[in-house]
DNA sequence: CCTCCTTGTGCAACTAGTTGCATAAAGCCG
DNA sequence: CGGCTTTATGCAACTAGTTGCACAAGGAGG
C-alpha cells in the first residue's frame, strides 16, 4: 500500500519523530493521505527492520522519548521505484453521493442541514489550501520541484473549488422543488 | 459503514440476487461506493439477519441458485434514518497525488507515462457517463427522482472534468521542464 | 514534593475491504 | 452422455485502517 510511501516522502522533506509526522500528516500530505498516530508509529516500526529509515544518532529508544528517524539510501531507492511505477487508481467511495442516491428513493428528510454543513466545510478547507497558496508559493518560486509540489496543491483547490460548486447548485435545486 | 445502505438503496431500486447486484455495482452504484462481489454476499446475508431484507419466496437456498432478495420495510425505514443523520466525510486517499509529491523529491522517472493512462481512463470514464446522460436523463424527465439521480451524476461527469484538466496541465508542466 | 497536564510512544482489538479458491447447477456441443 | 464453460454462491485468510486505552517522561503550579 501507499502508506509507507507518504512516510518515506516526509521524512524526506525532513527527518521527523513519530508524534511529528501525525502533525504534519494532519496539515499537508494528510490532504490527500491521511493517516493516523496508530498507522504511523506501526509503520516506522516496520520502515525500520527493512533498513529504509533509522532512528538519528544520539538518542536511546525509550518510552516517552522522542526519536527522531532519517531515510536510509534504500528507503530513497525504494520510494523511487514505487514512484515510477505504473499504479491503478483506486476505487473512489464518498458517502455524500451515496446519501444523494438513497435520497432519490427514501426521501431528502435532513439531508439539507447536512448539505449546509458540508458546503462549510469544503469553505474552510478551500481558504487554508489558499493561505498555503499564498504563503508557500509566492511568483518567484518555481524550481521544479515547487512546480510539482504546486500542482498538487492546485488540485487540493481545484477539488474544493468544485465541491463547492456542486453542493451550491445541490442546494438550489433543493429551494425550487 | 455505508456499504449495507449501498445495497438497500440497489435492491430499492430494483430486487436482485447477489451476482445481479455485483454487476450492477460495477457499472452504477459502484462509481461512488465499489464493492466486490465478495463483501456483497456477506452483507446481504448480515442485512437477512437483522431482518432488513429476505429472500423473494418461491426460492429454496441452494449453492448455484439463484437467490433474490426484497427489502423489507424496516430495511427502508433504516436507510431513510442513515440518509437523513449527518455524517463528516471520510477521509480522502489519493495515490497519484502522492506519487506527484514523491516525484518532487526523488525525481519524476517513469512517472508521466502513467499520467498519460491515467488521462486515458478518465477520458473512458466521462464519456460513459455521458452516454448514460443521454440515454437516462434526456430533457423531458425531471420527476424529483430523476433530478437527485441527475444530481449525483453531474458530480461523476464534473470530477472527471476534473481530472482531465489537471493531468492536461500537468503533462504540459513536464514538458516545458 | 506531589499532583495534574502535555508530549510522546506504543499494544491490542476491532471493522472494512481484498484475494484466492471451492463448489454446485445448468447450458452448450460434439 | 461426458466434458467444457458460464452463472451463481460462498468460505477462509489476508491486508489496511480505526478506536480505545496504557504508560512513561517532563514541566507547571499550588
């Protein structure tokens, strides 16, 4: 799976402890690969006995001490032959849609309010995603490696930009029945 | 989970057995919520078991019967009670999202051949949506029903949209490095 | 200095989804 | 009528992801 994947990436764009990359899962590669403290912790564990990341010099494992892990050579290596292999996309499930469907047959009764607070929702997410925008990716940068890492924040807008619009048009086809 | 609801809504739609169900997941239902046939016959037999669905009589269970089932009404009254309880949207895995971000870091080799499959199948995946456009929502019909139904499938034929703009984008992007 | 809160790591048990395979009936075809 | 394919149902074992909780260290404050 991909997992182990967002890990290697990460820790690339810098080295982490496990309480940090939950962090930074929750603001930035979470956007399209969340993950929780769980996952995270069981897959460095893992990352680790395969000789792909190890834990930075200078700190003994203990409980409740922060441990810091790098990518080893083979952990590079590894991720980038995962990156350049050909991958189907994975089947997409979303519940509002499914909830839309049944609706047809049972009735719309409190799916409404719900509509509402999803268009809310995708507001706030679009806004950040346009703060990032505005904060990491001012005109002058465009190395390439800022214009990948833009582009997918370009469809982390784009995205949300849709949402909106679908849930919006949703919503007005609810006022005129 | 939502997949017990999936198939109420299905057999609302029309009663069916297990395989009838599994094909029709393939090509409707299931572009927003997949299911193999695998977790379909174990649900169906969990949703017997509450008492939701039963069997269509006249239909001794035997392997290699055919077997169909009905929903029952307290089967409805559940999906009306799911359909209307507000629920937060799960949380959104997008594998090629990633790779783009990994190729920021470990480099872009081997990469844009699959951003080019990957725009091939959406371009197959928008053109069969409109043609079930065409064929199941031409202009006259807009019962309630029909305008929900219409609803759910503006948002597959958007997201495709979509997603062919960014892969275009992104292929020009690789070009121009 | 002892309790409480925060930071950090982790185990165990669960639910959801996937893959591989078995089995039975029924139709097709030489 | 005997093997071959298709239709149909299902078990078992697996992988991925979630939830609930435990526990240790260190700092804050009465």
């Amino acid at each position: 799976m991909s997992l182990p994947y967002a890990i290697l990436t990460a820790l690339l764009e810098k080295p982490s402890s496990g309480l940090e990359l939950t962090r930074r899962f929750d603001k930035s590669i979470g956007y399209f690969w969340s993950a929780t403290h769980q996952q995270i912790y069981r897959e460095l564990g893992k990352l680790e006995a395969e000789g792909f990341i190890r834990t930075l010099p200078s700190q003994q494992p203990a409980r409740g001490q922060k441990k810091s892990y790098e990518v080893l050579p083979a952990g590079r290596a590894e991720l980038a032959r995962w990156t350049g292999t050909s991958q189907d996309p994975r089947p997409h499930r979303d519940t509002l849609l499914l909830r839309m469907r049944a609706a047809a047959v049972v009735g719309t009764e409190g799916i409404e309010a719900d509509l509402r607070r999803h268009l809310d929702l995708h507001q706030r997410q679009l806004a950040e995603y346009e703060e990032i925008d505005k904060r990491d990716f001012p005109p002058g940068k465009d190395s390439s490696q800022d214009r990948l890492r833009h582009l997918v924040l370009r469809a982390g807008i784009d995205l949300e930009t849709f949402w909106i619009q679908w849930l919006t048009h949703a919503l007005e086809e609810f006022e005129t029945v």
